[in-house]
C-alpha cells in the first residue's frame, strides 16, 4: 500500500509525463530507478526462467533430473 502522500507524488509523476495509467507510472519510475544504479533492463525474448539467485544469475540445470 501507498501512503496518500505517495500515491500523490505518483499521480503528479503520471500527469506530468502524461502516462496512460498508475500501472504505467510505477514501470516507469521502476525502470528510471533502476538504471539511475546501473541495472539494465532485459533483453527482448529472455525468459523468467533465465534468471535466478545462484550462479550469477544463470540457473542450472542437470539433464540426468
């Protein structure tokens, strides 16, 4: 949940920038967040199930299982 003060700064965010929807905003400022500490997103096409805690990131996999 989002305090009323939060859900303000996010709405303004949404106007400001004029984005379709709350959802749209969070994604956003996600993604803005997110590379302002050099995470990048994804590449297209990459599955869920190529990322994981262990490995570096690489889940493994053993085909004798």
């Amino acid at each position: 949940m989002l305090a009323p003060e939060e859900l303000e700064a996010l709405d303004n965010f949404r106007f400001q920038q004029r984005m379709p929807s709350r959802a749209a905003a969070v994604r956003e400022l996600l993604r803005l967040g997110l590379a302002s500490v050099g995470i990048k997103p994804a590449a297209s096409g990459v599955k869920s199930g190529s990322f994981g805690v262990l490995d570096g990131g690489n889940v493994r996999t053993n085909s004798s299982e």
